[in-house]
C-alpha cells in the first residue's frame, strides 16, 4: 500500500477500515513502523542488487544525478540486466536494478568514479556501456573507468535545439510575444487561447506544447476573437519560421519514440538519415536546419561505433539503450514522498526507490525482516547520505563551540 502512494499514516488507517469491514479485530502498526518496514525491504533489495544475473550476463548502467534537496544532490545508478532485456519497447521500472544510491551536496569526478565503482562490484557479470546525459564529470568518470558513454538522446538533442534557436532574433520575439500574450490574458475571459506554462529551465526538451499551440492558433486564425487576434498577428507574420521550428522539434521526438522503443543500432539510424535528408532537401541552405542535421549525425557518429564494439562479442542485444527517462520516472515518483523544504536533506525514506523497481513478494519480505537490522540501516544512512545543511536566519548568529563549550547565541 506504500509503494502504491498511500503514506505511512494512510497504511495504519487503510488497515484499520479493512479489519472493521472483515470484521476481524487488528493490531495496527504504528506509521513509525510502516516506514521502517519499508526500508528494510529497500535496503535488502538494494544490497541484493545486480548479484541475481548469470556470471555471464552482459549490463549497461543509466547513472544521474540531479535531484536536489537542500543543499544535497541524489546520486542514482540503475543496472540493465541486457541478456535478459526484453526489446522492441521502451525501458520500464521493472526492467532496472537500482545498485547505489548516495546523496552529497557537490559531485566531482573522483566521487562520480567512486560510485561507479561501487556499482561495477554489484553487478554478477560484466558492464559494456553507460547511458546518461553529458556532465563533465560524468564523462569524465566514464572515462577513468574505461566506459564506454551512450549520450541520453533527450538531454543530447535539447542541447542540439538550444544551440540552433537560443541566439535567433526571431525565436526571442517569438519567445517574447507569446510570454507577453500569456501574461495580459491568461486570467481573461480569452484564457483558454493563451500557450501553457513550462519551465525556462529544460525549456528545449519540453517545447513542442509551445508549438503545438503556435500551429493550432495558425490553423484557426480566422476563428480567433477580433478582441485579440491582432495580439497573435505575430504569428501569422513569423508563420514560415513556426513550421521550420515544427519541423525540426518534430523530427527529433520522431526519431526519439524510435530510439527509445528499438534502441540505437544500424537500422535506426539508417531511416534517422533519412529523415535528416528530407529536412536538409526541405530547407536548403538554411543555416538552422543544417547544424540540426549535423548535430543528430553526430550523435550517430559517436554511438554506432559502441554498438559495433558491443555486439562483436557474443551476442547480448540488438541495439543500445539511447535513454534514460526511467531514472527520471523514478526520481519523479521519489519527489512526491520528499517534503519540498530547503531546509530538510534526503533520509532513510530514499530506500523505497528498489521498491519501485519491483514487484514485492513475501519471500523479499521475510528475508528483509530476517536480515536487516535497524544498525543496518542506521550505518547505510552515515555511509550513503551526506550532506552540508542549511543553515537559516536563526542560526545566523550562533557562535562556533570553543574550548569544549556550549553554543552561545547573539539573541
């Protein structure tokens, strides 16, 4: 009931319905206890880790690190059993293995190498590549490791957007218009015409809502209110640089579903060529589309070539792993138990992201309660969850102890 979103005081008050409408009189748990169960079921189901795999068993690993709470960051590894991957669709919870999960407030190459080796020592069998996005000291860890890197396709081709449109005079006016429509009408009678609401901060890998709308007033424009259709005249006069920008946008979600469901291999990439010659015929000599284009190329470039290196050996997979959405999937699942307070660090309530990666039976139950101890779990937070706190108003004045002596404050 835990894993599946009710919180450990919802637990103690499910049961308690569940034992009055059966008529049966039950001992219901403290939620104290709810929630030290389930990290004892976290703990041996991380510790248990990738040591279920054949000695002979091929893995990738997708490793990130940017959840934040306070001043702490999470640092996540998921291994990828690829001998018994099944493929053809996207990659799901069930099919990763969380192997270390750590909390600092900075990563630095050294720490990120750490980790990994950490990981590496986890899995039974042996590690061919990493998928993760481009941080440098990420890629640099790969590298003191001697990893081979499949660059995350979302995080890749953002930044292949960012760099084609980011500078543009006409993207900013088409930036600032709509911001400026959106702000004089969102709380109008003509709200429901307005663009919706995203983040600046991964606006390049979440855009195509702002182009699905640009397209659908475009579509409609004769329909549009005379009240406010000379405020979205800029769209009709920036029209050929909305369908480019559709073009483009579409093109790279395109070839992302693909990827994602069959993975990076010779074929995908042979009709992401494809795709690629159609734009550059489309638009040519247009100097956007043309660093898209060699954009994604390279992004084959650099992957084909581990694919070839992989599969020489004996046969694990018909293509890499191109995303690591699932990493993101889980931290988004783990944000909604975190509390969003500056002033709290990541705890023992970490532990239920392996129970997101599997389905719980009563064997993991029995031997999590037969072997985990609270001194476990009490030594695995001083090991794993280290963090500067944040120190707030009120403690700005507290004087460092000296001599052995207590704290005095200014108050």
């Amino acid at each position: 009931m835990y894993k599946s979103g009710l919180s450990s005081r919802g637990v103690v008050e499910v049961l308690g319905y569940i034992g009055d409408f059966m008529g049966v009189k039950l001992n219901k748990p403290s939620y104290g206890i709810v929630r030290i169960w389930v990290q004892k079921v976290g703990l041996y189901l991380l510790k248990i880790g990738g040591k279920e795999g054949g000695k002979d068993d091929k893995w990738s690993i997708i490793i990130d690190e940017s959840y934040t709470l306070g001043k702490s960051r999470l640092m996540l590894v998921l291994g990828i059993n690829l001998t018994r991957l099944e493929t053809g669709r996207a990659l799901r919870m069930t099919d990763v293995v969380p192997l270390v999960i750590r909390s600092r407030d900075s990563w630095l190459s050294e720490d990120v190498s750490d980790v990994l080796s950490m990981a590496l020592k986890k899995v039974r069998g042996k590690v061919l590549y990493v998928t993760s996005d481009n941080g440098a000291n990420l890629v640099k860890a790969y590298g003191q490791k001697g990893l081979f890197h499949v660059p995350d396709w979302s995080h890749y081709t953002a930044n292949i957007l960012e760099n084609c449109y980011k500078s543009e005079a006409d993207f900013k006016f088409f930036n600032e218009q709509m911001g400026n429509f959106k702000k004089k009408r969102k709380q109008s009678d003509y709200g429901r015409f307005t663009p919706p609401s995203l983040s600046m901060r991964v606006r390049f890998m979440n855009y195509i809502p702002f182009i699905e709308w640009a397209n659908l007033m475009l579509k409609h424009f004769k329909d549009i209110p005379k009240e406010i259709a000379p405020e979205l005249q800029f769209l009709k006069e920036n029209e050929r640089f909305v369908l480019e920008m559709s073009d483009l946008f579409y093109n790279a979600n395109t070839i992302g579903i693909r990827l994602k469901s069959e993975g990076i291999n010779q074929q995908t990439q042979k009709d992401s060529h494809r795709t690629l010659n159609d734009l550059a015929q489309k638009y040519p000599h247009n100097p956007r589309v043309m660093k898209y284009c060699e954009g994604i190329t390279s992004y084959f470039d650099q992957t084909i070539p581990v694919f070839i290196n992989t599969t020489s050996k004996p046969h694990f997979s018909k293509a890499l792993i191109a995303s690591s959405d699932v990493i993101e999937s889980i931290f988004g699942k783990l944000k909604h138990r975190m509390p969003n307070d500056l002033k709290r660090e990541f705890s023992l309530l970490t532990l239920i992201i392996p129970l997101f990666c599997r389905k719980i039976t009563r064997s993991d139950v029995y031997s999590a309660m037969s072997t985990i101890s609270m001194a476990d779990l009490d030594q695995w937070k001083r090991e794993n969850l280290k963090s500067a706190k944040v120190v707030f108003f009120r403690k700005a004045f507290d004087r460092p102890v000296k001599n052995g002596g207590k704290k005095n404050c200014a108050a």
